[in-house]
C-alpha cells in the first residue's frame, strides 16, 4: 500500500511488521468519513462514482485487485474527495490470468457470484462490487440481500428517476458472466460519458516521509488497549 501514489487512495506513510504483534500503520487520516450510509441523487453521485473507479483501475492497471470493495472500505476527506482504503487482502497478480476463490474473500453483500461460488474469478470481481456500492449510494438500499453466500436474489434495476445510461451502467456491472462485465477502463470510460464531460484527475500527493519511532508508538498502542507491551520488535 506505501508504494501507491494516486489522489483516489489512502496515503500509507508507513509501517511496521512486529514478529509478535503483526503488522501496524500509519495511515492518512480521512475526516469526511465513510461512504456507507451516504445517499446521493445522480448528479451528485456521478463524480464520487469517477473518483471511486479511478482508484480501482489505477490498481487494476498495477495487477492489483482489492477484493474487499464496500462503503466502509471508501472514504472521504475535509474537502468530499474519495479515498479508496483497507487493501488489507488485496492480491498482487503476477498476470492477468484468473485466480481460484479457494477461500473466501470479501464482505458478503458485496461479493462477486465466482468468489461465492469458490470458482475462478478476475479483477472484474471488483466491478461487480463497485456496481453494489454505486446501486447503493443511488438507490439507499443494498443491490443484494440474501443472507445464503450462494444465494443472491436476482438483481432489482434502479427506477426510473435515474438516466438510462447510469441504469445500463450498473446493470453490465451486476451481469453474473464474469466475461460480460465492463472492465474498470469501460466502467470509468462510460461514467464520464454519462457526466457529459472528461474528469479532471487532480495532482498526485507529495510523498511524506515520517520518522516513526516504532517501538514507542507500538507500546503506546498496545498500553491503550491494555496488551502487554513488554517487548517491542
């Protein structure tokens, strides 16, 4: 995560890897909040809908699939921005081919059918999850709601207050054939046509580089949460 520059991605400024208490970092903080719970019409949804699908084909573009996209994941900060976070179980793919769901990955609402299914899947599992966020920030309620993993309801069209070419849009994304999804390049080519305008990728961030003085910081935190901190590594 340290080794990604992109405005749409939460800035890892460092971290460490303890033998005996696992991995610690320090992120950016984003003071906008999450983007679950948030409810937005189209004309205001469209460009956090660009932002959130920038990140993902700035990932895709690296072999990297998220694998855990949901609206606790996507943040915002002070100014509304998008800030796409949580790579915790991204999967760097050494090529394009498809990788078998052996274990389960992701958070139930928002999993593509092939992970459900343990069966072979691609980055497009991440399309699928951006078309249950994008149905969700639209519409306020959740695109799938069976509570089986191998059972998702069939998919409800958002009405018709929203435009066609958005409706369209998720439809393809929420499509069960792996090979008959957008890709995040056509999901973000189609967004800006559906805004009537090309996006505007703001600057990259500067790189910050922290000293962290990680045997006080990870005593302090474990102190905070009352773990015995007596040996730092």
């Amino acid at each position: 995560m340290k080794g990604f520059n992109h405005p749409n991605i939460v800035q890892c400024y460092d971290y460490h890897l303890s033998e005996k208490h696992g991995l610690f970092m320090v992120l950016q903080l984003c003071t906008g909040g999450q983007l679950r719970g948030v409810k937005r019409d189209e004309s205001n949804s469209i460009p956090l809908f660009l932002q959130i699908t920038n990140a993902i084909k700035y990932l895709h573009s690296k072999n990297v699939w998220h694998r855990d996209l949901k609206p606790e994941n996507i943040f915002l900060d002070e100014q509304g921005n998008i800030k796409v976070g949580d790579l915790g179980i991204a999967k760097v793919m050494q090529n394009t081919d498809a990788t078998s769901a052996l274990y389960y990955y992701g958070s139930t609402p928002y999993i593509s059918p092939q992970i459900l299914e343990r069966d072979s899947y691609s980055a497009k599992a991440d399309v699928w999850s951006l078309g249950c966020i994008f149905h969700e920030v639209l519409s306020g309620e959740i695109a799938f709601k069976s509570k089986e993993l191998t059972k998702q309801i069939h998919y409800t069209e958002l009405g018709h207050k929203f435009s066609f070419g958005i409706r369209e849009l998720i439809k393809d994304m929420l499509l069960k054939k792996e090979s008959d999804r957008p890709s995040s390049d056509d999901v973000f080519a189609r967004l800006e046509l559906i805004q009537g305008k090309k996006y505007v990728q703001p600057p990259s961030p500067k790189k910050t580089e922290l000293a962290v003085d990680w045997p006080k910081l990870v005593t302090a935190i474990l102190i905070a949460e009352g773990k015995n901190a007596n040996i730092i590594r």
